[in-house]
C-alpha cells in the first residue's frame, strides 16, 4: 500500500480519534501535537504502536522526540517508509 | 487485534498468601495495596526473562510504571491464597504486562489489572519510543524456547 501525505492524514486522524478521542476537525497540519491536542509523551509511545498498523512492518521512529506538530508528524513517518522501504 | 500478542506466551505465576497487615477495617485488601501484588509478579516474570530492573540498571536503563489499570472483581481477604499471573503483552516500544490475580482453591478470577512501563534512558532521562536491543533479544530468546 502506498501511502500519500493526504492518505496517511486521514489515517492518523482516524487513530487520534479512536485513541484520544481527538476530533479529526482538531488534526490540522500546524496543530501542536502536545499543546493543542494533548498528547503526552506516554499518549506518544501508545501513537507509535498505533502507527505500526498502517504498515505491515515495525515503524520505529526514533527522532521522535523532534516531531512537534501534525505535519512534522506526517513528514517522519513518510521519511521512515521511504528510508525502510515498508510500502514495497 | 493491532497490538502484538505473544503467540504462545510468556507467563509468571507468583503465590502469596494475603497478610493481615494488608486488610481494612472492611477485613478486605485496601485497594492501594494491589500495585504491590503485582509488583511481587512482574518482578518474577522479569527475573524469569533474563532482564529484570538490576540488569536495566545496567544497562543504562529504567522503566518507570507510566500507567496501570486495576479492576476489582472480587475483593481479596486475610489469609486467602492467592496465584497471580503475570503475561508479557508488548515489548518492542513498551513492556506492557496484564494480571489476574485467582483464588488458588477455587481458581475464581478476583482481579484483573495491567500495566504499562515506558524504557527511559538513565542518563538523559528522555523517553525513548523503542525498547532496547538487549530486551527484545532476551524476550525473543525465551518466545522461541516456549
């Protein structure tokens, strides 16, 4: 499966709101994911297990610590797909 | 099912028989005592997969609990001998453990629980999203003996 910005948006949306009880409305791309969603650094690691079910392989994001909003969240994850490979 | 489940499993069970020293003026187990209960398990299935928190230590690691749920079926009382069992659920980004705690005689489930602990490297104190090495080595280690 390959997955596009906009694909892998609908997707995380669709874990925040399951996880979180975020509203998809909320995920904006410039949304903070700790100040304006409210997700911890414990919600975080959870998100991480979570993101493992839009790909078959383990996704290890391990500069995490840097992703700051919905778009930086977005950009690492296509980074690490493309880096490992995981859609082909 | 998204999280990963041990296929066969590894499981600890601890014995312990309830103390008087533990029950309220209910004569039942106060509530705040079960974290103990389960500490007492996790620490057996720890030591039973090779990694137990002197080898974090010394491996330049802790895993502090970060969340724990507990839900009491059935109260515990005084003198009541008890199994519990502990089950590794994840270990790749997280040790995540759930408990049942069941009357050693009858074998009714009294309580259910489960806990989260997030690795944590000792000297930068930052949370890290992946497990270390050495832990998924020793738990894949043992998943392949059972």
């Amino acid at each position: 499966m390959i997955h596009t910005r906009d694909s892998l948006l609908a997707q995380i949306k669709i874990i925040l709101q399951e996880q979180f009880d975020i509203e998809p409305d909320a995920v904006q791309l410039n949304a903070r994911l700790r100040e304006d969603l409210d997700i911890d650094s414990i919600d975080a690691v959870n998100l991480m297990i979570e993101l493992k079910s839009l790909t078959a392989k383990k996704i290890a994001l391990e500069n995490f610590h840097q992703v700051k909003t919905v778009s930086d969240l977005l950009d690492a994850v296509l980074l690490f797909l493309h880096q490992n490979k995981v859609d082909e | 099912m998204r999280v990963k489940l041990s296929p066969k499993g590894i499981v600890q069970e601890t014995l312990l028989t309830i103390p008087f020293f533990d029950v309220d003026s209910m004569n039942i187990v106060w509530h705040g005592h079960y974290c103990k209960y389960l500490e007492l398990a996790r620490c057996e299935l720890l030591d039973k997969i090779g990694y137990n928190y002197t080898d974090m230590k010394n491996s330049g690691f802790m895993f502090p609990i970060v969340d724990m749920q507990i839900k009491y079926v059935q109260p515990l009382v005084f003198e009541q001998s008890v199994r519990i069992v502990a089950r590794l659920i994840e270990w790749e980004c997280r040790i995540k453990i759930d408990y049942k705690i069941i009357d050693d005689t009858t074998q009714q489930v009294l309580t259910k629980a489960s806990t989260v602990q997030a690795a944590v490297n000792a000297s930068t104190k930052q949370l890290q999203f992946v497990c270390p090495d050495i832990f998924i080595q020793r738990v894949n280690q043992l998943l392949a003996q059972t």
